[in-house]
C-alpha cells in the first residue's frame, strides 16, 4: 500500500505502487488529451505527481515531447534564472566494508590503493581547492565504522571551515556519507553542514539486495529511511539520487518522486537537491556489464521530466558527464555543477600516477575549474559562488518557501553576480576575467528591483577595488 505519510520504506516507495503507475503511464503514453491535461498543470509550477510525470516521461509523442522539453527550460528559467551554482567533491577516505557490485571500494577490491586523508591533508587539499576559487564541497567517503568514525567526519568539517587562505574560505560543506542514525545527523548539522547526500542508487528492492550483498548498506529499510532520520536529527536539506543503469530507468524515476512526496508529506519540505549520476567504468567497475544504461536522449528526458515533477529542488550533475552532455541537460533543468573535479583521495594535491588508482569512477568532463566557468559564460550561464542562503539559515523549508513564491529571484541574482566578480577578482585568467566582466555589466541590469540595482553596482565597485565587505 503507497502511504506517503509511513515511517516505513517499503510504504512510501511501495513496489507494487510502482509497477501500477508504470502501467497506468504505458497505457497513457499515446494520450495525447491527458498529456495535454498534465502539460497545463505543469504549467502552474506547482510540481505533478510521480503517476502524472511517469506518462510524460513514457510519453512517445514527438510534438508533446517538444513541449515538454520548452517548459522544463521555461521552469529551469522562472525558477533559477541562469544561475548555476558551482561545487567540487572532496573525497576523504575510500576505506569501505560495503559489497557493492557496482563501485571500486567494494571490500574485496584488494588492488585499489586505500587511502584516508589526515587533518593536515585535508588542509592542503581544501587549500588547493581554495586556490581554484571554489567555496561550496561536497565531502565524500567509503563506509568504514572503524577508519571512518563519526568523530573524524566532525573533525574534518571543523578544520575545512577553519581555513582562511588569502581571499578563500569554504563557506558550505555538504557530506555524501553512509546511511547514519539520528544522534549522528544531529552531530553533523552541529557542525555546521550544508546538504546531507545520499543516493538511493536503485529504488528496486529485489536489486538493491543484490547490487549491495555484503556490509550495512546491504540493509534496504536503513538506506531508504535515511533522510527521515535526517529530517529527524534537524538537517533540513537533503539531497537524494538514483544511479541510473543500475535498474530499469522509469522505475527508478516514480522512486525517486515518491520519496520526494514522501518527504515533503512527513516532514513539510521535499528534497533540497537531486542528482542525477550515470554509472561509470572505475577501477575494476566495467559499466558495460550493468544492462540499464540509459542514452543521452533518455537522460535528457529524465532530466526535463525531474525538472516538471520538482520544480523548486535543485538538481546537480557532476563531472561523470562530458561537456556535451551537460551542455545539454544544464537548460532543461540542472542548478548546480562540479569543476575541476578529482575523484581520487588526495588527488587535488597529488594527481595519481597510473599505477595507483583510487578514484571512484572515471571522471569524464576533466576541464579546469576556469574552463567550466568560462564555458558557462559563453553560453551565458552566471557560474554562481554563492552560499548566502545557507549563511542567513534560509535553508530548508525557508528556502523552499521563498523559492516557490519566485522570490529568491531578487536576491540569488545580485549575490550570484557579486561572488562571480571575486572569483573573476581573485582566480580567473585574463580570458575568464573579460568575458566575465562583460556578462556582469550586462546582466547587473536584470536585478528587477531599483534599489537593489544601486546597492549591487556600488558592491561590485568597491569589489573591482579590493575593498570588500
Ligand atoms: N559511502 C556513501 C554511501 O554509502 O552512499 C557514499 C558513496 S560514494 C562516495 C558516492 C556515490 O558514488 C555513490 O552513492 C554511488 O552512487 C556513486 N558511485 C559509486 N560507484 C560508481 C560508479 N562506478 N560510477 C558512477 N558513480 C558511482
């Protein structure tokens, strides 16, 4: 039975509740007069229901499919403007006792160099991390209770925020860790967190068992209710995820938007962000032996049809897709990106030599930092470095609140323009800089409001001066 309201995983991403709404979607996938009825519900951006998004995902009709792809790029706009937010991961540890048929820490990869960084070179990482401009990470590590306690992931975000290195500082942690219990979640929102991140991987149970035979995240029920002992322990932002080509991907799709409504019924505020990654080759990981791979027009599709379902929830694509790829899916829907990504323990400071690898997957966009956001430019993109919603506590359903109502408009604009002049101040080549500075003068007149206008031209001129505020 499909109770969104159920404490229980297995009642608020009900199995057979989403073999009916697969079926209810192939049944309706030629519907053109129902697909038009969703279509103009869409429209209000007041979300659709995973049974009502599944017949738009499944839906084959060329001229529909065309709409639903201009208004997942009008919702992208009304809601995010063209922000994107920018992010890398920091991988800290890739200890792990898990079985998961699916990524190079499983415990029996023997070959995979361990490793798991000290305090000292969490510093130098984060330093060159800072060097690079960014000020948003995404921690992340294998599961280990022992090697990865509690206590080294609380010490970890203390020295991260702790660093002041000439303009840099790291202003949001996010952490993509195992599954925890309320006590620990608790711990990790003291600390000052940002999103708690965990992926789903597959919604399919009978799969899930089997993708993950050995260790604690071979527990279904502890994995999925998750981010309810998340909400629990007071994280008001989670960030959830499928790894597609692990299961079938429109199973995966009602997943994850149940648990989105389950979230959002429990605890009155949906998931933060979702992302959206691709099985990968790793280590001793052959992608090609998985056999639900999805291709680049079906994840576009996906990534329109989140972007319908959930229009207020961020959603991230990471450097396991190439620059061709999340050039197209970044204006149907994407908020947030990685850059310069390293996905080896240590590989900010020390890139790996061939003979040791400890990444966990093979990174596919490999452009710097300064490429991505010059790229971004280009297209017209403003890469954006700001937390300021997290340093004012507009997380949560605050953020949810205001972003509904179209209001964080007037104020992620001239914060996203401010922090871009830094970067471009403080990290940026010459090409960057004058691409930049031309876009900043440029969309300066889009802030809606007058006043703000002034007060973000006044900022960006003391900003030009080195006189910050
Ligand atoms: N240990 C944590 C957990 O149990 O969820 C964090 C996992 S890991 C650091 C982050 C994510 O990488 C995983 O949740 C998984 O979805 C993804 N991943 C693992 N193997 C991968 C592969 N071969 N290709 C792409 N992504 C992979």
């Amino acid at each position: 039975m499909y109770d969104v309201h159920s404490k229980h995983a297995e009642d608020f991403i009900n199995h057979e509740e989403i073999l009916e709404t697969l079926a209810y979607a192939d049944e309706n996938k030629h519907n053109a007069a129902l697909i038009d009825t969703l279509i103009e519900k869409a429209k209000k951006r007041k979300g659709l229901s995973h049974r009502e998004a599944s017949v738009l995902l499944a839906c084959d009709l060329k001229e529909k499919n065309e709409e639903i792809f201009r208004l997942a790029e009008q919702i992208k706009k009304d809601f995010y403007g063209n922000r994107i937010v920018m992010f890398a991961p920091l991988y800290l540890s890739n200890y792990c006792i898990n079985g998961c048929t699916y990524c190079p820490y499983h415990a029996k990869n023997k070959h995979i160099a361990r490793k798991q960084l000290t305090q000292e070179e969490i510093r130098r990482e984060v330093i060159a991390l800072q060097d690079m401009g960014h000020k948003r990470l995404a921690l992340e590590a294998g599961e280990d209770p022992i090697r990865n306690t509690m206590d080294y992931y609380l010490d970890s975000i203390n020295t991260i925020y702790s660093i002041k290195h000439k303009n840099g500082a790291i202003r949001r942690v996010n952490i993509n860790i195992a599954a925890t219990t309320v006590d620990n979640y608790r711990l990790l929102k003291e600390a000052g967190i940002g999103t708690y991140i965990l992926f789903q991987e597959t919604y399919h149970k009978e799969s899930y068992l089997k993708l993950h035979p050995t260790g604690p995240k071979h527990d279904y029920a502890y994995h999925t209710e998750a981010m309810d002992r998340a909400m629990e322990g007071g994280i008001d932002d989670v960030g959830i995820g499928v790894l597609f080509g692990l299961d079938k991907y429109r199973y995966e799709f009602a997943g994850l938007l149940m648990h989105a409504e389950h979230l959002e019924a429990a605890f009155g505020v949906g998931p933060h962000t979702i992302s959206v990654p691709r099985l990968r080759d790793a280590d001793d990981i052959d992608s090609s032996s998985f056999k639900n791979g999805i291709d680049d027009d079906t994840f576009a599709k996906l990534v329109a049809c989140i972007r319908i379902a959930v229009p207020y929830t961020g959603m991230i694509i990471s450097t396991r897709e190439s620059q061709k790829t999340r050039e197209r899916v970044l204006h149907l829907g994407i908020s947030q990106i990685s850059g310069g990504s390293r996905t080896s323990v240590g590989g900010y400071c020390e890139p790996e030599p061939d003979t040791e690898k400890s990444e966990q997957f093979d990174v596919v966009d490999t452009r710097t930092l300064d490429e991505v956001v010059c790229w971004l430019m280009e297209m017209g993109y403003i890469p954006s470095f700001c937390t300021a919603c997290y340093r004012e506590g507009r997380t949560g359903d605050r953020f949810m609140s205001l972003c509904k109502s179209g209001q964080i408009q007037n104020c992620c604009h001239p914060n996203a323009l401010m922090t871009l002049k830094e970067y471009l101040m403080d990290y940026a080549s010459p090409k960057t800089k004058a691409i930049g500075d031309a876009l900043i003068e440029k969309e300066v007149f889009n802030v809606p409001n007058e006043k703000a206008r002034s007060v973000v031209l006044e900022n960006l001129r003391l900003i030009e001066q080195d006189n910050r505020r």
